[in-house]
C-alpha cells in the first residue's frame, strides 16, 4: 500500500497571504529549514566515522514540523521532545555546539555525554528535554502544563510525539487530564506513517488521528506537515488558545522521512515501505517547496540559497571541529550527577 502525500500538499493557495508576512520571517523559516537539513546530512556523512558513539534519528524531510512549531513559540515556552530530536532541538534554538559534543561523547555536550542524540535538551531556550522511550515523555510534559497552570505561569508546553506513541496508554490518559484540567499545552503529533518499519495500518484500525484525539473533549486540528507556513499558523493558533486558558490542542501533520527509521542512509531497500512512496513524498520535500514558493514571490534565488548555505556550513564544520577537540569523560565524572546515598 503506497501512501502518497495529502492533495493539495503545496502552497498554491498560499500567495495571497504573502503580504501578512514580514520578508525577514520568511526568510528565516527558510533558513531554519536549510540550517537543520544541512547539519543533518553532515551527520548523516560522518556518521559511518564511528566517531559519534550514540544512534541518530534523522529528520530530513520533517524540518517543516519542527521550524513551524517552534517559529509560534517564546523562548520561555517549554519543548518536549521524543526520541526523534534534531530538529526540535535546533528549531527551538538549542546550541549546535553543545549537540554534537553529545553526539561524540564529550563532557561538555548538552547532557554531559549522558544522553547522547536521544536525549537532548537545553534549557536555555526552553528545550526542556526528550525520551527515547515511546510517548514516555508525553506524560511529562503533561505533568509540566500542570505545573505552570497550578503556579499561574504564563508558557505554554508543547510535546512532539509520533503515530507510534498514540497506541501507549500514557497518551490517552494524558490527553483525558488535560482535557479534563484545561491545561496549557499542545500535543504535536508527528504522522510519518511507520513505526519503525511496520506501517500505520498494521497497527491501528482505520481511523484519522485528529478526530480520536478530538473524543477526550480538546481542540483537534489537521495541518499539511509539508507546509511550514500551515504549520506555523495552526502552531500560533494553538499557542494563543492555551494562553488564554482555553485548554490543550492536539495538531496531527502527516509527514514523512526520507531517511531509515534509525541510523544513516535509507532503508526502503528492505521491502517494508515501497521506493515509491518515498520518491513521491520527496517531490513534496518541505524545504525545495517552500523554497520554490518563495523564489515565485521573488524573496529569494539561487544566490540568496547558496550563501545560506555557506554560512551554515562553515558554522556545522566549526561546531564538529569543537565537538572532536572538547574533552571525554573521565572517570570522576562518574560521580557527577549522582543522587543516591
């Protein structure tokens, strides 16, 4: 069964609102794209290095969802993530540096070499942390809406989650207390289809994610996850609600990966998802989209795109040079962290 991209999945009715748009953040939803494709195929390059002692989970193909998101929140609004976790990380501002240090087991990596890929946080920018375990974090960030309800703070708590994670029963009971309670967050469920390599359908009746979340009483919406400008507006709407204590939103962005579920390179050589599938979810890639839409409003060219690119290579090869010259745990590192008597 090929799942092709959603009709309508582009911007061909998206001209009109180009004047409601400052150029400058336009640009940079671009370049945030850019930026996190870029750094993600330089680790995907060297991941085979063997230097990088953690597993990746790469987001090529699934920037929109992360530069949408994050473009709708403060820097005191709080990020949950799973264990897909590069582009919200950087998305949400996270330092770049400080990443890949995790990624090669330095101590000055933004878990001190404790979480590797997986668990990434920085919670200078509000990228409050991330769980490798399937919806374990959703709870979490569940708990943390409550948390800012019960001391009357104003940020809003976002958690990212995948299709996979909806079949845990944390989700479902995490969605019924924050309904229930009315409390402060968005829960961004990433649809790529696959949970690991075993497809939507034989795992879950036929059903639309968004309408199931609906039935614990929440604002539900569907928004193309190719399209970071749909993404931003349903993410903005969202944010608002919650800040006007008007409750939780669910928001299901059917998506895809590019990449294998795990690790560099693609898998759909192993028969589980069909070449054509992925070829035709790439001719809807949300970075050469976006790109093309806006190239059409000529607020960007070729030029433009390639001194994008420049700069944000030369600042991921400064940030790998500084990730392989920091130093590696040592030993009394150990008992760093450690809260047992």
């Amino acid at each position: 069964m090929i799942r092709y991209p959603y009709q309508g999945t582009s911007f061909d009715d998206w001209q009109h609102k180009l004047s409601s748009y400052a150029p400058e953040f336009l640009l940079k939803l671009f370049r945030d794209m850019l930026r996190i494709r870029i750094i993600e195929e330089e680790v995907e390059r060297r991941y085979f290095q063997d230097h990088m002692k953690t597993p990746i989970h790469l987001v090529i193909g699934q920037e929109a969802t992360s530069v949408g998101a994050c473009a709708a929140m403060t820097r005191a609004d709080l990020l949950y993530a799973s264990h897909r976790t590069h582009g919200n990380y950087l998305a949400k501002g996270g330092d770049l540096k400080a990443m890949l240090c995790e990624f090669h087991c330095r101590i000055n990596g933004c878990t001190g070499s404790r979480g590797g890929s997986m668990h990434l946080m920085d919670k200078s920018v509000g990228m409050a942390g991330s769980s490798a375990i399937v919806a374990g974090v959703v709870p979490i960030a569940t708990g943390a809406a409550l948390a800012a309800q019960m001391h009357g703070e104003s940020y809003v708590t976002t958690v990212f989650l995948g299709d996979a994670a909806t079949e845990e029963g944390a989700v479902s009971e995490a969605l019924n207390f924050a309904a229930l309670k009315q409390l402060p967050i968005v829960y961004f469920c990433e649809n790529n289809f696959y949970s690991v390599q075993s497809p939507l359908v034989t795992r879950q009746p036929k059903r639309e994610l968004y309408k199931w979340a609906a039935g614990y009483g929440m604002a539900s919406e569907l928004v193309d996850g190719t399209n970071v400008l749909a993404v931003y507006e349903t993410m903005q709407t969202a944010v608002a609600r919650a800040k006007r204590g008007e409750g939780p939103t669910f928001i299901e962005s059917p998506v895809y990966r590019f990449r294998a579920h795990g690790g560099a390179g693609d898998d759909s050589k192993t028969g589980y998802r069909d070449i054509a599938e992925r070829e035709a979810w790439e001719k809807v890639c949300p970075l050469e989209t976006y790109f093309t839409f806006l190239k059409s409003a000529g607020l960007i060219d070729e030029t433009v795109r390639n001194t994008m690119a420049g700069e944000i290579m030369a600042e991921t090869m400064e940030a790998f040079d500084y990730a392989l010259a920091s130093p590696k745990p040592t030993e009394a590192d150990l008992y760093t962290h450690v809260y047992a008597d």
